[in-house]
C-alpha cells in the first residue's frame, strides 16, 4: 500500500518540521495534518492518539540512527574506531534530524512521552557499545558506555544548537577514546 506508507511518511514530516518550528509542547494533531495536507481523519488511520505519534517520529528516527550506524562500522573489528564512528553516525543523523532531534531533547521533561519505549531505543544505543569497551578492556564496560552516550548526546545538543557539526567537540570524543 504506497500510498499510506507515503501518507504516514508526509505526517511524520510534517510533525518533525513542527516540532522543530514550535517545540513539543506546540506539536498537535490539528497542525501535523494541516502541514501534512491531509483530513485530520487520516492522521488517526495511522496513529491512535498524539502519544503513538510522538513514538512513532522517535522511533523512526532511531531507524534512521541504526541504519547509519550499522554502515559506518560495517567491516570493523570492536574497540576504540568503532565506537567512534557509530557516535559519529549518530550526530550526523541528529544534525539531519534536527526536528526529531528537538522532540527528543523535549521528551525527556515530558512525563507524558518520557520512559517506555523511547527510553529503551535511547538505553540499546548506549548498550551497543559494551563489546567495544570490553575489547579495549575495559572492566566496567556498562557504566562507560553509558558515559560515552552521554558525551556523545552533549556534543548533540551542542550541534544541535550551533546548527552544524562541531568538529572540535568530536575530535575531543575520538581523543576521550584514545585514538
């Protein structure tokens, strides 16, 4: 059915480019389908409340995420490298992203979006990076990548922000690394 898959696309977009314009707590239905040109039936075909939509961009996103990072570190060995460019990954999807970049920062102090499953999209990114800190020998291989998540969502926000990549910010994680 390309038609709905494109009518959900152009909602999601929509919310995004939303969400990026006026922030979490401006996002409704009403404006997501008057972006998306669509009837405001059509949002709920797709998407039960305002909550499984707000999900629904999250977890789109981290798609997104996965999908560069399992590119950018295809080939290499663990440790050190490739950690780097799966961080690397991540920001340049969240300079991309920056709507959905928004809505996650958002959602962090919304306790009506905050937990559940984004929460565990945002703790498997952190957890992917435990086999590469056990390769670079690293004993409490959990409570660093846990850190270097939140180095690496720092340099986000900092990116974010700025509006572009900040090169200075990523050669200071690649060095935290020790490469």
């Amino acid at each position: 059915m390309p038609g709905a898959l494109q009518t959900r696309e152009a909602l999601l977009d929509a919310g995004a480019a939303l969400v990026e314009q006026h922030g979490l707590g401006g996002l409704s239905v009403n404006m997501v389908v008057a972006q998306a040109g669509v009837a405001k039936g059509t949002f709920y075909v797709h998407f039960k409340d305002r909550a499984t939509f707000v999900d629904a961009m999250h977890k789109r996103f981290h798609g997104r995420v996965q999908a560069a990072v399992d590119e950018a570190v295809q080939g290499l060995e663990p440790g050190a490298e490739r950690i780097f460019r799966s961080t690397e990954a991540y920001l340049d999807v969240s300079i991309a992203n920056r709507g959905v970049k928004a809505l996650s920062l958002e959602a962090r102090s919304d306790p009506t979006v905050q937990g559940g499953p984004m929460a565990a999209r945002r703790e498997r990114l952190a957890a992917a990076g435990v086999a590469d800190l056990k390769a670079m020998g690293w004993e409490d291989a959990e409570a660093a990548a846990q850190l270097i998540a939140a180095m690496t969502r720092e340099i986000s926000v900092l990116e974010f922000d700025a509006g572009c990549p900040l090169p200075a910010s990523r050669r200071v994680l690649r060095r935290f690394l020790g490469i």
